[in-house]
C-alpha cells in the first residue's frame, strides 16, 4: 500500500497547534489584501511597460562588430 508523505500537512498541523495560525478574513485583513493587490497590479503594469519598451529599443538598435 501507498503511503503519502506530506512535510507541508505536517509543518501545518504542528504550527496550528502551537497557535501561530491565523485566519485572515476580518473586514481589516480583507481591506489589507485589496489595498496589496491593486498595488502589485499597478507595480506588474509598470514592469511590463518598461519590458516592452526595452524589447523595442533593443530591436532597433543595430549591432556592428
């Protein structure tokens, strides 16, 4: 028979009984991780302006050796 081995499941249990587990999902945790995730997302849309005009610099640069 198979036994599954999960050090995850197992590092979880142990730090849910020792207390150091909470859930997020107070008005306060929920306003946080909205207030995160539209900064991230402003922050992900500036990297990908900045990689494309990278990329079309880069295309119309012609190199001479």
């Amino acid at each position: 028979m198979i036994t599954k081995v999960s050090r995850t499941e197992a590092i979880k249990a142990k730090l849910k009984s020792e207390g150091k587990v909470t859930s997020l999902n107070s008005k306060q945790h929920i306003a946080a991780i909205i207030a995160m995730n539209k900064r991230l997302e402003s922050a992900r849309r500036a990297f990908q302006i900045m990689d494309r005009k990278s990329i079309n610099e880069a295309a119309s640069i012609i190199l001479t050796a």
